[in-house]
C-alpha cells in the first residue's frame, strides 16, 4: 500500500542507517583501511586534547544540529499546508542543497589553503585566500542566480508535471535566491 509522508520517512531513516550500516562494514572489513583500524585501537586518550576538541567541536555540533531541526520542522509545517506546497518546498531545499554543496566545497578549499597559511604563519595569505574564497562563491552566487531566476517557471516542471506545484516553485525562487547570498557567505 501507499505510505505517502511516511513511506518517504521510513525509507529516508532505513537508507540512512543501511548506509551507516555499510561504512561500518567497509572500514571493519576492508583490506584498505587495516592501517587506521590498527592505529585506532593503539591509541591513546589525551584528556587535555580530548577537552580542547570538545570546547571547539560543541558549539558547532549545537549549531549544525539547532539547523538540521530547524530545516526539518519546516519540512514538517510546510507538509501541514498542503502536498503541493511540501511537493514546492523539497525542490527548493533539493535546489538549496545543490548550491550549498558549491559552496561548501569552496569553503572547504579555503580552509585547507587557510589551514596551510596559518602553520606558515603568512598572516596576508590568509587575508588574501580569504577574500578570494568570499570573491569566489559571491560570483557564483550572482552567476547562478541569474538563469535561476530567467528559468523559475521551468524548473517546476523538471521535477514534476503537476502545475501548481510548478508555479508554487516558481514564486519560490525569489527568496531561494536571496537565501543563496547569505548561505554561500
């Protein structure tokens, strides 16, 4: 029978954990990865390292969690609308995934460059990878936002035939766009 919303959560949360399930296996098993479960298992804990770790790792844990919830609930109010408004919604978030994922690949590069700088301690190559990185993905924001935009009443259709969701994506476009900008800085 037809699940509808919770056939999509069931078989969201079972892929997830059958794919937890399958690195598990690959790093336990895996000829490839003998050397970091060997080094894994012999090392051992520094309690002064352990702490720094965590006073940097919890606030962004509390934070990328606090914005997982966040997305989530909205998924869940917008599900309250209506199918269409939540059919509108997952392709924009599907479409805000897709940049971000740019995005974050810039920034990652940024960081290893950054990263890098800072061991040299070359306190302008940070300022000025920086500022590239902030150039760059300002660029590609403003580059992808136009054709975006010119195709907001086509991008429905890419994903579904039913019409209103197609114009409920188009008028969607708009703040998708401007939530761009402030996701890719």
């Amino acid at each position: 029978p037809e699940w509808g919303l919770l056939g999509a959560g069931v078989s969201t949360a079972l892929s997830r954990v059958l794919m937890m399930t399958g690195f598990v296996l690959v790093f336990a098993f895996g000829s490839s990865y003998r050397t970091y479960r060997r080094d894994m298992l012999a090392m051992r804990t520094d309690a002064a390292l352990f702490r720094q770790l965590n006073v940097l790792g919890w606030p962004s844990a509390v934070q990328v969690g606090i914005e997982t919830a966040a997305f989530t609930l909205t998924s869940v109010f917008v599900g309250w609308i209506g199918t269409q408004a939540l059919a509108a919604h997952q392709i924009m978030i599907t479409m805000s995934g897709l940049f971000y994922m740019v995005y974050l690949g810039i920034a990652s590069a940024v960081l290893v460059r950054v990263s890098h700088f800072n061991g040299q301690h070359d306190w302008k190559a940070i300022v000025d990878t920086s500022k590239a990185g902030f150039h760059i993905i300002l660029v590609m924001a403003s580059t992808v936002a136009v054709p975006v935009f010119l195709l907001r009443h086509q991008v429905g259709g890419w994903f579904t035939s039913d019409a209103q969701v197609g114009e409920l994506v188009a008028v969607t476009i708009i703040p998708l766009i401007l939530y761009q900008f402030g996701d890719g800085l």
